[in-house]
C-alpha cells in the first residue's frame, strides 16, 4: 500500500508538472500569432540609423551615389566643383534623412509595413523639398544664381524631387525584402529547433519513464530526483525560445545524463571539463545536448562494457568551443547512423541560420574515439569582459 501510494504521489507529481508546462505552451501558441506581430512591429524593416556601422555605409553611399550623377553630366567642365556642391547637398540631406529616421524609428516600426514605409517616404522627401528650396534662396540670396530662370528654378526643384523619389523607393524596398529575409531565416531555424525537439522526446521519454516506475520501489529519493530532471528537459524542451544561456544548456545536458547514468549505470560515467560556465553568455538552445543524447546512442549503449563521455567548454579566439567524445561504437545499422547525421546536420544547419561562416560544426575520428565539435561566435565585448 505504501509503495502504491508512493508512486502514485511520484506519477501525479510529473503529470502536474508536465501540465503546467503544456498548459504554458498552449498559451503560449495561442498568442504567438499575436506575439510574431508585435516583434515584427518593434523589430519593423527600418536599420537602426543610430549605428555607427549604418551611418558609415550611408555615408560612402551616398558619395558614390555623387560620383555616379556628377559623372552622368553632360558638362565636364568644373568636375571637382560639382562634385563638391552635390557631395555637400546629398551628404546633408541623408544626414537629415537619417538623423529624423532614427528618432521616428521605434514609432514607426510599430505600424504596418504599408503604413512605415509611406510616412517614411513622405518624411525623406519632405527632407528632399526642403533643402532643394533652401539651396535656391541660398543661391538667390548669395548671388550664385544672379541670372537663373524661373524655369530653371522649376526644373531644380522636381528633378531633385523625381531623383529622390526614385531612390528612397529603391531603398524601402531593400530595406523591407532584407527584413523579410531575415525574419524567414529565424522561422526557419525555430521550425528546425521544434523538429529537434520533437525527435528528442519519443525514445527518451519511454526509457525514463521505465527507469522512474523501477526505482519507485527501490530507491524512491532517485525516483524523485528523476522526475524531477525529467520535468526541467521538459520545460526546457517546451520553451519557444532558440537561444539561452551557456549555463542552461549545460545544466539541462546534466539533467539528461542524470537520468541516463540511472538506467544505464556504471557502464556511463560522464568527465566535464568546463573552462567557462557563464550565464550571461548565450548560445543556440539544445545545441550540447544532442550531441550528448547522440554520444549515449550511438557510442557508450552499443558497447557491453559501456565507457566514459567527456564535455568540454573554453573560449578560443572569439569563439566558444563545446565539444563531446566518446568511445567507437558498434554500428547497429543504417537506420542508426541515419539518426545520428540528423542531429548534427540539425545544429550545424542552425548554427549556419543563427551565425553564417562564424560558426562551425565537425567530427572527426581520434585513437577509438568519436569527437563532435562546435564553434559559436560571442562579441568581442563579453571576451574582454571575461578578460
């Protein structure tokens, strides 16, 4: 009666868990459809102007852009003065253009993209009219233009007006097929994430749930710490986040390898070499506990006399280097190996989404030993902080 009562509490205690996780989730995929539409309203098509980096491509831009009209003039007399007077004109007016987009950025990135692009079209071409008018008294006033026409004064003004628009137009455009862009890269490496999560969960949870009901009645304070690891892999695994911290992610692989050591025993021993466990750095989520799972499955399982796995972590270069060994396993079949390249071409494909030719993944064989490698970028500033 005790120890039907007892797992009975344990059973329950994981279901609760398990609920209140699901239940967050349910709500949390109510929303999201909601929730995608705020982050892509704060996070809108329009570059932060404020940046040094934007301003500086501006900046050599809108130079070249000065070259290319004062080159396309029919009169090649005064090269050097021309180029100096639409330089100082364009120079200025994407200055404006910036400076009046990076104050009004937050606003309108929180419209539709119809409604952010239209005012910011009208704003940089009420930029353009504004200093095409400010030249021209400036000309009269100074006596540059003494003898210019109305006509003329007529035609400055709607050609600066025609060029502008043409321009601005091209660069919404840019700018709003670069957002998009980018937004599908995220989507996509989320849909790989959910699909790794997914593959994790089936033959997992069946083991562990075997290892929990028999230890219930053997060891009921190991059956608690199981249930218990196994509710953070679930909480974690329901996250809809793709990035956490390093610290996480190495705590959610030793949650996994506290539950696998139970049900495999002395044939898995597990050394952590850690030069850095910091929780502030961020990596991609579920990026080291695959590699972990994979190095059980494939490694120490088909081995009688099982082996040890090593993780390590240190800071190389700029970069992060996680990697996991363990012994040479015996090959059960093509469907296994089939398996195991699904995990790792899953990081390596979200590495590549999250951080292009930064990052890296590789294997490599090694004195009966079987090494899987990864490579993250962090920030310069986290490397000299930690220096």
């Amino acid at each position: 009666m005790p120890e039907h009562f007892l797992q009975t509490a344990l059973f329950h205690k994981l279901a609760t868990t398990s609920k209140e996780n699901i239940d967050c989730t349910e709500i949390s995929t109510t929303l999201m459809p909601m929730d995608h539409n705020n982050n892509q309203g704060d996070e809108g098509f329009l570059p932060n102007f404020c940046d040094v980096n934007v301003l500086f491509m501006l900046i050599l831009l809108v130079e070249l852009l000065a070259l290319i009209l004062t080159l396309a003039s029919s009169d090649v007399t005064e090269f050097w003065v021309r180029l100096s007077f639409i330089s100082l004109f364009t120079q200025w007016l994407a200055l404006s253009n910036a400076g009046l987009l990076c104050l009004w950025r937050k606003k309108l990135n929180r419209l539709s993209a119809l409604s952010n692009g239209l005012i910011s079209f009208a704003i940089m071409m009420s930029v353009t009219l504004v200093f095409s008018l400010l030249v021209i008294y400036f000309g009269h006033f100074l006596g540059i233009y003494k003898a210019v026409q109305l006509s003329w004064t007529h035609y400055y003004l709607l050609r600066n007006l025609a060029i502008s628009a043409m321009i601005y137009a091209i660069v919404l455009r840019y700018f709003y097929i670069q957002f998009q862009w980018e937004y599908e890269i995220k989507a996509q490496g989320l849909a790989q994430l959910q699909a790794l999560k997914a593959r994790i969960r089936p033959h997992f949870l069946f083991n562990s749930m075997n290892t929990i009901a028999s230890l219930i009645s053997i060891s009921p304070a190991k059956a608690e710490k199981a249930v218990e690891d196994l509710s953070d892999l679930f909480r974690a695994s329901l996250k809809e986040k793709t990035v956490h911290s390093l610290h996480d992610e190495i705590e959610l692989t030793r949650s996994y390898l506290s539950i696998e050591q139970l049900r495999l025993g002395e044939r898995l021993s597990a050394e952590w070499q850690l030069g850095i466990d910091d929780d502030e750095l961020e990596i991609p989520a579920l990026s080291l506990q695959p590699l972990v799972e994979n190095a059980i499955y494939h490694g120490i399982e088909p081995l009688p006399e099982g082996g040890n796995i090593k993780i390590t972590s240190q800071i190389d270069n700029n970069r992060l280097c996680l990697s996991v060994s363990n012994p040479l396993g015996l090959e059960k079949g093509p469907q296994h190996s089939r398996s195991n390249r699904m995990a790792q071409d899953n990081i390596q494909q979200r590495l590549k989404l999250m951080y292009g030719d930064r990052a890296k993944f590789e294997t490599e064989q090694q004195q009966h030993q079987y090494i899987a490698r990864l490579w993250i970028p962090i920030d310069a500033d986290y490397e000299n902080t930690d220096n």
